[in-house]
C-alpha cells in the first residue's frame, strides 16, 4: 500500500470548495444544448423506421417538400457519409437498408417544430423486411444473417480487427502464463455463464444538436458532446474533409453524459440537414422516446467464467469468454470490449489467464459507451463466481478476495503490466467494515462485497493554455466538457494551488475546436489526471514567465520566488508584488501571459493498446432486505470505497460516488428494456423504464482512498467510471447471502426473484 | 386555435396570444426566454419542467398554455432576484454539493420550494418521497435531500 | 409511435355546468380537460385525439371536499388528489383513501390530478376507485337530462371506459360514513417506492369486533379490466374470524377470481400471486390499526 505524506499543505487542493458552476445551475441560468437560440433557427425531426431489419426500397418525399415552411428534407443519399471512431459503418442517416428500428431514415427542417413533425408524417417509404437478428448468441454462428454485408470494406481503428463475413466487428483476447496448465493444477476448477442487460443511459438532458453550414461550406455544431476534438476528427473522417471545415462548439453545460453523449449521434442528421437549408443554422431535439431509442444503449453481454483454486484460498487461473452485443452499429463496442477483457478476470494475482472478447452486431438499437465501458458486463460474472466459489469452498467473500488481490507492485493478470498506486486491499477493508460485515443479520437480510479496477484510455493527450490578464486574473482554456462531474471546479483549483492565484479571479472556458486546444476526450475517468496534468504545466509555464518578469524587479533570481494568494513574493522575506503589477510592470500598455501545457503519457502503442497510465480500484458493499412474499429487494445501505489517488475535491469525489451507486442500484433492480417482436422498444418512456427515484435510494456511505499516483496531478487518477460497477453484482451477491438464490442475469426484478424463490422452495 | 391569457410570470403581468396545443412549459422557453425550466421527457414524468403555478408545484409540460388566465406562475429565474438574495434552498443546493450537471436542479428546487411551503418542517423520508417526481441521474439524491432539509431548518430559524 | 407535440383542437372554457353540458352534447370528438395529467400526456402519445378540449375547471363548486353531518364525504370531481391526501378529516375518518391519494403519481401530479378525472380515466390501475368502492362510494353525474346516480362499483365499464355519455359529466363522489366497527387498508405494489403505476393495488373496508370480520369488501386493482370486488373472497371472509385461515382461503379466492393480463410491467401469473400477499396483507393492516385505534 503506498502510503501518502502530506509534506506541503494545500490551499486549494484537497478542499471541498464549492463547485464553480453550481450558481449558474442553481438560479436557472446555467446554458444547456437546447436553451441556445438564434433568429434563423429552423427546426429538425427525423423520420425512423419501424423495421429492425430491412431494405428501404423507396422513399418519397415529395408531399413533405410542397409543405409551407419547410425548407429541407434528407435522406441517406444527401449526406452520404459514413462515421464511427472503431470502425467507419454508420451512415448518416439509411442507406440500402435499415439495421435498427428507430434509424434514422429521413429527415425535415422546418420553419417550426410543429410543421417538421407534419412534414415527417408526409414521407412515405416502402420497405421490405429482412430476417431479424436480436440473439447475440445466434448472431455469432455462421448461418446467421449478415447485419454488415460490406464489413470486410468498412475503415476501422488499428486495434478493431473486424472478421469479414460474420456479425463479428471485433476480437480481442489477453493472455498471461498458461491456462491449460493453471486448471490443471487447480484444487477446484469453477464456471458459470452471466447475462448482463442491455439498459440506458436516461441522461435527464434529451439529446440535442445545433448545425450549421456557412458559405464556405464549413459546418459549425453545438453539440453537447463529451468529447469535441474527437468529434471533429470523427465528421472529418466519416465527411473526407480536413479539420478546419468543422467546429465543434460545447455549450456551457451538458445535462448529464454518461459516456452516452459521445461519438456520432445526432449530430449525423442534423448536420445532413444543415447542408440543405441555405446556410440556416438546425436544431434537433430528441424527444424522450427518441433518446431512449435512437441514442445509445448499454452493451448486453454474454459472459462465461472458468476459474480455478487452490484448497489454500488462492486462485490459480482465470479464463473468460466476453460477447457483446453492440446492436446494429460497432460504435464504441470494440473498445468497450476491449476494456471488459482488460478487467475480464477481476483485480486479482492469477498467473494464469485467458481472456477472450466478442463484439458481435445484432438488430439492436446500437450499444456504445456507458460509464464503466465494458466493465459492469465484464465484472457481474466474474465478481459473481467469486461469491459462488466461496460459496461452495466455505471461504468467506471478503477474506477471498483480499487473499488474491492486487496489491503495490502486482502484475496485471490481463496486461502483465507492473501495478503501481493500488489502494484495493484498502477499499476492500473499509467498505466491508462500513457495512458491518459479518454481524449476524436477521433472516431475508443479506450483505455481499464485489471489487474492481480499471484502466483509462492509454495513451491520450490533452493540453490546455493559461491566459494571465493584465489585471491578474487567469482564464483557463482547455476543452474539458463539464458533463456534470465538476471538471470546471477540479480545473480551477489545480490552476488555484499551482499559480496561488484565489479560485474566486479564475475562469475555465467550454471546448471550442476553433480556440481550445486537443483534449482526447472527456471520458475513461481520465479529465482530472489528464487534463489536470496538462493545466497543471500551462499554469507553471504561466508562473515562470512571471517569475522571470518578476525577479529583476524585486531584485532576487526567479528561484527565490513563490506565488501565494495573487502575489510573487520573496521566498522568506517580505517584499511581494501583484501578478498585476508584474505584468503591468514590464508591460505598460498591456499584455497577456499564455502558458501553455500538453500531457501526453510517454508509453508505447496506439490508443488503447497500450498498458494504462493510471488504474483506479475499487470496493462496495450493500446491506440489504429481501421480502420473499413479494420479491422485492429493500436496498438498505451500500458502503463504497474508491482509491482516487488524491481527491482533488472530496465533496465532489463523494458526490460522484453516491450518483454512480445508484445508477448500479437501477440496472441491478429496475431497469429492463423490453422489446416487442418486431425490435421495438416497449417502454422509451421513464414511466416503464424505472430508474431510482429518491424515495428508492439508499443510505450511502461514501469512502475516498488515496493510493497517490506519482505522475497525477497532486497524486490524483479518476473515479467517475467505477462508481457504478461494483454496485449490481454487490447486490446480487447480497441476495444470494439473504436467499440462498444466485442471480445469473440481471436485473433481479421483484417478479424474477420472486420466481426463482417459488421455485425453490416448490 | 389561438387564445389570448393573462396570467403573471414571475411577478410580471403577461399578455400573450397562444396556440391552444402549447403547453405552459413551451410557452415559458420558447415564448418569454425563461430556459432555467427544461424539458426532459415532456410526460410528466422526470420533474425537470417542474414550476409553481398557484403556489403549487406542477409539471408545466401536462398545464395546457390555454388555461393559464388569471394564474401566477413561478420560475426558477425568480428565486433570487441577484446573486445576494439567494433562497435559502439554493444556498443549501450549493453548499452542500448537491449539484452535479444541474438539469434536475431547477425543477428540484422548485418542488423542494413548495414542499417546504406545505410542510416546513418535513422528516426525511417525507422530503425523499416529496421530491419522487424529480428524477436525478447524477447525485444518487443525498446531497440534495440533505440540502433541502438544512434549507428548510433555515427557513424556519429566519421566521421565528 | 412518435412522440410530439399536440395535435390540433379546440378549446373550450365553460364557465358553468350547463354551458359545458351544452357544448359537450354538441361537439364530436370532446374530451373533458380536469387536472390534465392523463389527458395531455394521452394527447402526447396519440392516445387521444379529441376535436375538442373541454376545460371544466372554471366551473365553480366542483372541488369541495366536505364532510356532512351524518359523517358522509362530498368530494367535487375536481379535487385535486393533494386535497385528498393532505386533508387531516380524510384522513382520520377514510384512511384508506387518504393512503390511496398519497400513493398516486408524484407531488407535482398529485397537485394538479382530480379524483373525478382518476375515475373517468378509468384506469384498471386507478388509485382511487379501490378504496373509494370499498367504500361504497356513489358518484354524481350531471348531464342534459337530470342528474344521476351510480354505484361507483359500476361506474366502470373496461379499460378507460365509464358509463358516461358522451355529453355527462362526473361532478361529485359521496361516501357514506363508515360504520361503528369499520377497519380497512389500501395497498399498492409496484417495483420502486413512489412513481409507479402499480402491479396490483387493492383497497380493504370490513367490520371487525373482536377478530371476527363482519361485512367486507375487497376491491382489487390493475389485474381486470376494471376495479373489481372480489366477491368470493369476500363471501368467504364474511362472518368468519381473520385467522390465518380464513385470510389465506380469501386470498387465494381473490387470486382465482381476477383476471389479470400480462404486460410490459408484470406478468398475469405474477399479479395472480401478488393478488394473494396482497390481500392477505390488507387484513394484517386492518387488523393493526385495530389494535393500533385501541391502543390509542
């Protein structure tokens, strides 16, 4: 375990200071998506089919163009691009046939909303439908209909390897000593097959975008995207133009991103449309129905663990076969993928490992990024089967686990990379002792632990400039997207602390691809470390020009300087002056300090195939109560421990770890999508599709670990993504503890556990 | 069919001349530029259109635009004329943290207003349930209850 | 299905019972506009396309929620649920339907929905029509000819459905005061703890003295087309004493006797099995706040 001295007190580092946005967001002011207007605004709707499978045989859309105020109507043929970041197979809107019902088919832009929706209702397309392919399962097997027939032609990252001729887009495996061998010497060989469900992001802020084409033909988007550079790169890609005919434009907040609000979604049809409208900027909200299911959705996974032990408690081999179903279009699939096969076999020593991933295409709506990328799907079964084989070996689940847990200086079973920064054995401990592990508990109440780590996307770059004014303020300029998690206010104290400049004199700008420089992207946890780093050297770059104007003036070398609460002042001594007077000092008639900072990790391969610069653990734990008359699960508590490296904001930290909890707590008990025959979503409504609502939420106990980083920002990594995988297996292994019942497949209903309680007790 | 309705926003009286399809909620953004109400699912079911029409907490997106004559209707944007006269409520949702993206905020601290309107000294699980009619995906609703609980705690040590 | 904004219709504002009686009688397609929140989502998912909105909250003396000196509840179809469920009277003397109108919706719905447009909505899952049945509630209707009165337990035809003529109008819900004796439960079963619309709801009134019931009436929700006694539970509890026995044979009896459908929310053979914990519960409610009033 590292353990951490705090040799320097922070001034704003480490503070719960309160978050800058939260005035804005408190008084109504704060600029989302949708509140962004112009004089011009001609208004989107799109036009989706109704078929999960099928070839468009014609589309007339002449009746919609004779209708007054309309000004535009696309189909496929009028932006015939085709975009994805692993692999290029999505067209902006249908072409030759549709793969989802809820695709994009056509679309109009109009004068008003009103008349859009009427014009939508005027195109008439003639399908003819084709076998449908919804079982991920069946879609792996050889007969199955191809879903991409072209998949051998399509332009994919280094890393995505697509199998010509199948549904299979990508395949990746881990191998580590020898797996044969490892169950052969095994006491006890185990395995069991999960399901993890598909599921939604239900983001409260509806998808939106704002497109518009100049006279020039360069496109301008406003698009509350967690990732505006990548964005850029993925139009430009899929459009064959180069960067400087796009600008991605972030409004100043996001209603919630989840990973959903990434790649290429709306902003496909809207940009389609703005092509068309003589140079009048397009908006298109999704409504509610549309979000849920024409965004996003979770990968479904088919996950089957095999593992092996020793009498003495110690695992010995893990093998893992991971299916994703990625539904009609690859998305971010192979990386999820990819990801879910690097944590495959769970955060523990094994010297044996194999790790096989999948990621298959189906009729479902398409499947991408969800915080936690992979690893929700990945971590139920293989944090399940701990519990069994505990279970079964009379071992206690925690004592199992801290036996075999990475600790400082472990070797990743998956990468064979040596860990540095683990704070596991920590969380494991302290939200196992925050629940009261091992105090008897009354019958139908039950606890359950599971664990995790996770890599971030390695390596990724992001920069940032600091503008220092004449008046001594400081502008950070970076394009970081507040997606909801605070990256403004983590930004601000790490310019605060480095500069000594007060948080209150410091501004961070939104992303705007014209002004603020390459951010990988908002995601994989990795803003804080990332792009705190990167602040970090802008802010010292700033500092030094200062210092350098600064020394001759005070008559010391820049060595013998600090900055503290605005000022540079001698080291021990008394004489100071203002960042202002520095600068006015030198520069009379008035000036700007930029600095400027760009954090690239110094490892080898492409994104994403490299080791992880930074990995974050973590442990939950929940009490809770099974009703056996009913089934319904009463989540009493859930205590979880995250190792953030340092919590730059603690509040915040907890802030992150109590929303993450629930989010889990919903796809562990209420949130199924149901599709009707025809691959219809049944319920795109939050009336049938149920997240948690306060009254379901439990206590939460929040528990921060800081196992520092050498190379995070003040020792920081990330936490977003981890709040949220441990929690439905958690819950899982604490119905098994109350009931004796093992849930194989999420979620674990109140219907589903009341029948598999009937069941057994018949 | 249009329709002329008087009603006060916010303390300022309005006139406006209405399609009888729209709802209070379009009516609101799209009509007098007060987006700090937000649309996000526009079937009454996530709270985040919620405002106080008639003192009472509502989801605007289900109030017809055509049945607001004679009706007082308050937004978010009026809670705190300045940034020095914050609601106790929003200084609670700030100092506790219990922001995050902040698109369920405004709705929530509308419904938590009138909440504690109703019942100015709520038990927890009387605030949890009161405010089931926000969804939120961010905060896991700690914070935010504890927030509302202390402002009500305030609003009740100011009136004494 | 797409999702959008309303339709086009017309809209009316009666300001008194006749004028929207009148304009009811001579329009097709009306809809009655109350609290509104299932109409305007109705609307929003083209499940009701009305020609004609007919707004009838400018009426005055429609939403009285009054108790009458024989101890009898007036309540005007357009009280709000939230008058219901935060009047102090209602909830000592009908308990039940005071739980019932604080289980429906959210706040923000309980604010602005009517106990009247709850029962003409006639939703098999209608908060209010169990405990109001239980009850033995009749409903007052106003229409072109006189009024009428209807037993509430046949007010309800199918799935949003009502004996209603197109130009009638619900006005007023009376409940007789409950007999010396009179103990009861409402329960609602769904998923989450707030927000649903519930797998099974059931209302509970019987008398008890000592344990032994004397008049009963089960009202199950959401598994038959609409709110419906459970007759043959009730026959099998009537005069008997609530032991686990006898709880248990009606239950099972009202899990025989409805008919409930599978949908997106729960599965027929779950709801049947719902049907029996529920009932069973309802009268360990009843029973508890029985010894609950004598403890008192």
């Amino acid at each position: 375990m590292t353990v951490t001295l705090e040799i320097k007190k922070y001034t704003a580092v480490g503070k719960s200071i309160q978050r800058v946005d939260a005035l804005e967001k408190v008084t109504g002011r704060a600029i989302y998506g949708d509140d962004i207007r112009f004089p011009d605004l001609l208004y989107g709707k799109v036009l989706r089919s109704p078929y999960a499978h099928a070839r468009i045989k014609s589309i007339d859309t002449s009746e919609a163009e004779r209708v007054p105020g309309v000004k535009a109507v696309v189909t496929g043929k009028d932006a015939p691009f085709r975009g994805g970041e692993a692999i290029r197979d999505q067209p902006f809107l249908a072409v030759g046939k549709v793969r989802f019902a809820g695709e994009a088919v056509a679309a109009v832009a109009a004068e008003t909303e009103k008349i859009a929706e009427h014009a939508t209702g005027l195109i008439r397309v003639e399908y003819e439908q084709l076998p449908t392919l919804f079982d991920v399962l069946e879609a792996m097997k050889p007969e199955a209909p191809r879903i991409h027939e072209e998949l051998h032609t399509y332009a994919h990252m280094p890393i995505v390897n697509p199998i010509p001729n199948t549904n299979i887009c990508a395949k990746f495996e881990f191998n580590q000593g020898d797996i044969e061998k490892g169950f052969k010497q095994a006491d006890h060989v185990f395995e069991e097959t999960f399901t993890f469900p598909t599921g939604h992001h239900c983001q409260i802020e509806p998808f939106m975008a704002i497109a518009q084409a100049d006279i020039s033909g360069r496109i301008t988007i406003w698009v509350p995207n967690d990732a505006p550079h990548r964005l850029r790169k993925d139009l430009a890609d899929a459009m064959g133009v180069p960067f400087e005919r796009l600008r991605v434009i972030s409004p100043p907040y996001m209603g919630g991103g989840f990973g959903g609000k990434g790649g290429l979604k709306v902003e496909m049809v809207c940009i389609a449309l703005a092509m068309h409208t003589d140079y009048r900027p397009v908006k298109i909200v999704l409504t509610r129905e549309e979000t849920f299911t024409s965004s996003l959705m979770k990968h479904q996974a088919v996950v089957t663990v095999k593992t092996g032990v020793k009498k003495d408690g110690t695992i010995i081999a893990s093998q893992s076969k991971l299916i994703y179903n990625t539904g009609a279009y690859a998305e971010k699939g192979p990386t999820v993928t990819l990801h879910g096969c690097e944590s495959g076999v769970g955060p523990y020593r094994i010297p044996n490992v194999k790790v096989e991933g999948f990621t298959v295409y189906t009729n479902r709506p398409v499947a991408g990024a969800l915080r936690g990328y992979g690893l929700p799907q990945s971590s139920f079964a293989h944090e399940s089967l701990m519990d069994m084989i505990a279970a079964k070996m009379g071992w206690d689940p925690v004592e199992f686990r801290l036996k075999n847990a990475l600790e400082e200086g472990s070797i990743n079973p998956t990468r064979g990379d040596v860990l540095t920064s683990v704070g596991l054995k920590e969380c494991i401990l302290k939200a196992a002792k925050a629940i009261e592990w091992g105090k008897p508990r009354p019958p139908n109440r039950g606890v359950g632990i599971a664990c995790e780590y996770k890599a971030t996307k390695t390596p990724s770059g992001s920069a940032a400039f600091i503008k220092v004014e004449n008046d001594g303020g400081v502008s950070v300029i970076t394009s970081a997207v507040e997606v909801g998690q605070g990256i403004k206010t983590i930004l601000t104290q790490i310019a605060s602390e480095e500069l000594g400049v007060p948080v209150e004199r410091i501004t961070v700008t939104s992303p705007d691809t014209d002004y603020t420089p390459f951010d990988a992207s908002t995601t994989a946890s990795r803003a804080t470390f990332h792009m705190g780093n990167a602040v970090r050297l802008a802010t010292k770059d700033a500092k030094e020009q200062i210092f350098a104007l600064a020394a001759p003036m005070l008559g010391v070398s820049p060595e013998e300087l600090e900055a503290v609460n605005g000022d540079v002042r001698v080291k021990g001594g008394s004489k100071k002056m203002t960042i202002a007077e520095v600068i006015r000092g030198k520069y009379r008639a008035g000036h700007t300090i930029l600095g400027r900072g760009s954090y690239y990790p110094e490892i080898q391969g492409t994104m994403f195939s490299a080791r992880s610069i930074f990995y974050m653990y973590g442990a939950q734990a929940v009490d809770l109560e099974v009703d056996p008359e009913t089934g319904k699960i009463r989540v009493i508590k859930i205590a979880a421990a995250h190792d953030v490296g340092k919590a730059i904001n603690p509040k915040a930290c907890e802030g992150q770890i109590e929303g993450g909890v629930v989010q889990g707590m919903g796809t562990a008990v209420f949130e199924e999508v149901k599709f009707d025959t025809s691959g219809n979503m049944l319920n795109p409504n939050f009336r049938d599709y149920r997240i948690p609502t306060a009254s379901d939420a439990p206590e939460i106990v929040p528990i921060i670990v800081e196992a520092t980083h050498d190379e995070g920002p003040f020792g920081a990594k990330g936490i977003g993504e981890m709040t949220l995988v441990s929690t439905p297996t958690a819950i899982a292994n604490a119905v098994y503890n109350a009931t004796g019942i093992r849930i194989k497949e999420l979620p674990v209903t109140q219907e589903k556990l009341f029948n598999s309680l009937k069941d057994r007790n018949a | 069919m249009k329709r002329v309705v008087r009603f006060r926003v916010n303390g300022e009286q309005k006139t406006a001349h209405v399609e009888v399809t729209k709802t209070l909620l379009d009516v609101l953004r799209e009509d007098m530029f007060l987006t700090g109400t937000k649309r996000g699912c526009d079937s009454g079911e996530c709270g985040a259109c919620t405002v106080l029409l008639n003192g009472q907490a509502v989801h605007s997106c289900l109030v017809l635009a055509a049945e607001l004559d004679g009706k007082d209707v308050l937004t978010i944007e009026a809670l705190s004329k300045d940034r020095r006269e914050l609601h106790p409520l929003q200084k609670a949702f700030i100092e506790k943290g219990a922001v995050q993206c902040g698109f369920c905020t405004p709705g929530l601290i509308m419904t938590a207003k009138a909440l504690l309107d109703e019942n100015p000294n709520p038990t927890e699980e009387e605030v949890r349930y009161g405010v089931s009619g926000n969804l939120c995906r961010c905060t896991g609703y700690s914070k935010i209850v504890e927030a509302i609980l202390t402002a009500g705690e305030e609003i009740r040590r100011c009136n004494k | 299905m797409v999702m959008a904004g309303l339709q086009g219709f017309e809209y009316a504002e009666p300001t008194t019972l006749e004028e929207a009686i009148d304009t009811l009688a001579n329009s097709e397609g009306a809809r009655i506009l109350a609290g509104g929140t299932d109409l305007v989502l109705g609307m929003r998912e083209r499940k009701f396309e009305p020609r004609i909105v007919v707004n009838i909250k400018r009426i005055p003396g429609l939403d009285r929620v009054q108790i009458g000196e024989h101890g009898d509840l007036r309540i005007g179809a357009l009280a709000t649920i939230n008058a219901i469920d935060s009047s102090e009277r209602v909830r000592t003397a009908f308990p039940i339907l005071a739980t019932a109108a604080h289980s429906l919706g959210s706040y923000q719905i309980r604010n602005r929905a009517t106990v009247g447009g709850n029962l003409c909505n006639a939703s098999p899952a209608a908060d209010t029509a169990p405990p109001l049945v239980a009850l033995g509630a009749v409903v007052k209707i106003a229409g072109p000819r006189e009024d009428r009165i209807v037993k509430l337990e046949d007010f309800f035809v199918g799935p949003g459905k009502t004996v209603l003529s197109k130009s009638e109008i619900l006005v007023e819900i009376v409940v007789p005061g409950t007999p010396e004796g009179s103990y009861g439960a409402y329960l609602k079963h769904g998923p989450r703890n707030a927000m649903d619309i519930a797998t099974v709801n059931a209302a509970l009134m019987c008398t008890l003295s000592g344990h032994r019931c004397g008049d009963a009436r089960i009202v199950l929700g959401s598994v038959a087309p609409t709110p419906m006694r459970a007759r043959k539970a009730e026959e099998a509890i009537r005069g008997k004493p609530v032991d686990e026995d006898t709880v248990r044979k009606a239950a099972e009896l009202a899990s025989e006797e409805c008919s409930p459908i599978s949908d997106v929310r729960a599965s027929a053979e779950y709801r049947r099995a719902m049907v029996k914990a529920v009932v069973r519960r309802l009268f360990r409610n009843a029973l508890q706040s029985k010894s609950a009033k004598r403890e008192a």
